[in-house]
C-alpha cells in the first residue's frame, strides 16, 4: 500500500476520469425506529431492521428510568471539548476499549452508512462486530449494535445499570457531569467488551479530537468526505474543520481517505506524516471504478487496496453510495493487512455477499407507493446536493413535492437551494424536535428561494405528508409523482413513523 501511495494519477487512466468527478456525500444518519400508525394505505408490507419500544411493559418502563435519568445530563448540543471525563469513566472501568481492534470513522457526511458497510463486511469474514453511531431518532438502542443489529432493551438497561456506579464516581471527581453522549459512549464500549466482540466499528459524533469516542487507539482511521457542518465548533473552512477530524489518526494506524477538498487533504496528509500512518487515499489507491443503475440500487466495480473487485451489487442509490463503498472496502482491506502485509484481494464472493445484505435506512429510502414517497435526512448542502443527484438519477417522477422540516442550526438557505431545482412544489413544516426551525421562519426562505406560489406551509408534519401526498396525486395514479421527505434526521424518522414503516 506504501509504494501505491507513491504513485501519480494517469490523466489518461479512464479510472482516473470517474475519480476525479467532484463527489458529495450524504450526511450522515443513524437508524431509524418505525413505528406502527399509519397515515394511508401503502404498497406492499412495511420493514424494519430497527426495534420498537419493548414489548414486556415491566422492561419497556425500565428502560424509560434509563432514558430519563439520561435525559438529566447534557445533551448533545452542549459539549465541553475534552476526552478528560471519558477517559476518567473508561480508567474506571478498566479500559475495556482497549480489548477488542477498532475501525474509527470521521468526517463530514457519509459516516454512518460506511459504518454499516463496513460492518457488514466484517461480519462476513465471520468477525463478531460491534457498532457505535449516533444520533438515534426514536430508540436509544439503536446507537449501540452487536453482529449487525441493536442491542436488546434488557441488555442496554443491564449495560447501564453495571457501570452506573462508576459513572456516579467519574461525576463528583470531575467539575462536569459526564454528558449524555460520553454515558452512552462508555456503555458501547463496556457491551463490547463485554460481549465480547472481535473488532468495534466506531463513528464520531462530532469532530474528532475531542470527542468522546476518541479514547480508542483505531488501527483503521477512516476519513468520510468533509464540507461544512457544526461550523460555529469545528471551524468555517473545510481544513479548519480537518484540524478537528484528524485528531482520530493515531500513532503507525492505517488512514483511508474519501475524497477531499485540496485544503482539507493536506491537514489530513500532514498528520498522518507526524504520526508515521499509512495512507490510502480515494482516487490513487483505490475507488469505484464503474457503476451502472441496477434495479434497487447499483452494481459497481470496485478498486481496491488488493486488486478490482467486479459484479459488486449495491442495494442503494445514488453515487455517493457507490463511493461509501469502496472507502468501506478500503478501510476492511486495510484491517487485514491488504496492500501491506497480504498482497492478494479478499474473497470476491464473501465481498459480493456482503454489499447484497447493506441496508441504510432513512437514505432514499421508499416507504409507500403510489404515489411513491422517498425518506432522505439530508441535512446540510453538500447532503442535499448529492441526494438531488441520486433522485435524479434512481427515479424517473414526473413531478417531484418536497417535504421539508430542518433544524434551526442548520445551513437551511444553502439545503433549500440544492433542492430547487428538483422540486416543483415544496411544503414546509417542522418536527418535534426543541431544535426544529419554526415552519413560517423556514417558509419565509423557503418563498426566497422558490417563489410563494410553490410553497406551502403546514406546520404539524402528518397534515405535510396530507398535502405533498394530495398534491402528488392531482397528476393521476400512473402520472410518476412522488413525494420526497427530508432536512432532518427527526423528520424522517417522525415521518417514517407516521407511514408505518415498521
């Protein structure tokens, strides 16, 4: 992999053609809990891979104590930057981080669904996993899974229960209260020692030098493509915000890049210098070498640190996706020493196999037909950017209405702006959420950005779905309308909720 690094673009190399096409990334999302109302009826029987509140009402009420004493401590948009009271919790603890390899995964979008490839992939090498990603959106459990799936309600609750005393302890030593975010951090990390699983695959949850999850030692340190996001934390330009996210590389790791803007690179290549890493980077050691639109996603040929990987069926759409995968293959090839250690590729079949089962909720996901409704958490430009893209790309509407419920600390204007141009008529509303935009502050941009005769405003988010759902339907049953739900992690979810997905 070191004398690849070496190596020099081929302006003339048709690979080097697809690479050098400017990829964004959808942002990143954790998995969604479905719920079991629904607002019409629907094509075919709904799914889930995500838990629902627990069925035994004596652990369900359990695990409402847990989530309520949880509640009590900072949330996730409170941050004091420093590792000091997680490392305090995992010193506590014993250091149970240090018991199994991990796989540490940054940037800016894209992070969660590379976690659940690579994951994916592990698994299929017949490795126990562990995964680590946030945020959830309706079930605390889902930010911690075992061998691909969340963690039971009795498990999560009993995780607690075992290391709360030693929360309490870190707590009066410290001058803060360790935050939501570290408590569940220290839990994942305590459940996969515990399990215990033979390689943990970690997702940041913001940043990297800081945070929480950054008291691992990543063999694998894993780069996602950076833009602009949490600017008022991570810096305002995109090697401002690569200072933050190269904190993960550590010491003689292996460090996969998607990739990048050309500032944000060259902070990402210079730590990996000062901490003698190797690097492979998209583009020169690997990437996606084809893609065609398939049915239900995408096959692709993949390169990869060991050799090309053909006939790779991927069951999402949009490019974007087909990026994620390589810089997940990248990352598993680099865990067993690909490119280093073992020249020859891993097994195509167990690869192949792999990718097939990859699933990603929330991401153009279809939750009802006719009209056909698209979930998609894009929440910031480059995500919307590269979803409009996908859209374009895996469905053929005739007339697209957006349904819209953002954040107010988001780039709204900018996420607005990436979808004009793809939808006829947008509605906007708002979610549940204390950190949802007010849907007639959102509406006023909105009329800015697409004019007042194609925005509507409903604030509660079933009648949204009511009015993109009828308006999808003025065209006729076989017209191609569609509705697409984004701008937020909690509107999708709330929506997928609201359509029975579950």
């Amino acid at each position: 992999m070191s004398e690849r690094s070496e190596q020099q673009p081929d302006p003339s190399d048709p690979f080097e053609e697809i690479i050098a096409a400017e990829t964004d990334r959808d942002p990143d999302l954790a998995v969604i809990e479905a719920g079991s109302r629904t607002l019409r009826a629907q094509g075919g029987a709904p799914q889930s891979d995500v838990p629902t509140r627990p069925a035994d009402p004596a652990v369900d009420k359990a695990l409402r104590e847990v989530e309520a004493d949880l509640a009590t401590r900072w949330g996730e948009t409170k941050l004091e930057p420093s590792v000091t009271r997680i490392a305090a919790l995992m010193d506590v603890l014993g250091e149970p981080q240090r018991s199994y390899p991990s796989l540490h995964i940054t940037g800016t979008n894209g992070k969660t669904s590379t976690a659940r490839m690579i994951e994916a992939l592990l698994g299929a090498f017949e490795l126990r996993t562990g995964r680590y990603t946030s945020p959830h959106v309706q079930s605390i459990t889902e930010r911690i899974s075992l061998d691909g799936a969340p963690i039971s309600a009795e498990r999560f609750i009993e995780t607690y229960e075992d290391i709360k005393p030693y929360i309490e302890m870190v707590d009066a030593a410290q001058e803060y209260r360790l935050s939501f975010f570290e408590v569940l951090t220290g839990m994942a990390y305590a459940a996969f020692a515990d399990a215990p699983v033979d390689v943990a695959v970690v997702e940041v949850g913001m940043g990297g030098s800081w945070d929480a999850t950054n008291v691992i030692d990543g063999d694998v340190a894993v780069v996602t493509p950076i833009d602009l996001d949490h600017t008022d934390r991570l810096g305002t330009t995109p090697a401002e915000i690569a200072v933050e996210k190269a904190g993960i590389v550590k010491q003689d790791a292996t460090v996969i890049l998607a990739q990048q803007p050309v500032d944000a690179a060259q902070v990402l290549l210079k730590k990996a210098v000062e901490v003698d890493a190797t690097v492979a980077r998209e583009g020169l050691e690997f990437g996606v070498v084809s893609r065609q639109v398939a049915v239900g996603g995408q096959m692709l040929t993949l390169r990869g640190l060991g050799g090309e990987y053909p006939e790779v069926y991927l069951p999402l759409h949009g490019p974007y996706q087909a990026h994620n995968a390589a810089v997940a293959l990248a990352a598993v090839e680099a865990f067993f020493g690909v490119g280093s250690q073992r020249p020859e590729p891993l097994d195509i079949e167990t690869v192949r196999k792999a990718f097939a089962a990859v699933s990603s909720p929330g991401r153009l996901e279809v939750v009802r037909r006719s009209p056909t409704v698209v979930l998609d958490a894009a929440h910031n430009p480059a995500g919307a950017r590269a979803t409009a893209e996908a859209v374009g790309e895996a469905f053929d509407f005739s007339r697209l209405i957006g349904v819209v419920g953002a954040s107010g600390d988001k780039n709204v204007r900018g996420l607005l702006e990436a979808f004009e141009p793809i939808f006829a008529e947008v509605v906007i509303t708002q979610n549940s959420s204390h950190r949802a935009m007010d849907a007639d502050e959102l509406a006023g941009i909105a009329v800015e950005v697409f004019g007042e005769e194609r925005v509507q405003v409903e604030p509660r988010l079933p009648d949204a779905l009511e009015a993109a759902i009828t308006l999808a339907e003025e065209e006729g049953e076989f017209a191609g309308a569609g509705v697409l739900v984004t701008g937020s992690v909690i509107t999708v979810g709330e929506a997928r909720l609201l359509l029975g997905k579950g």
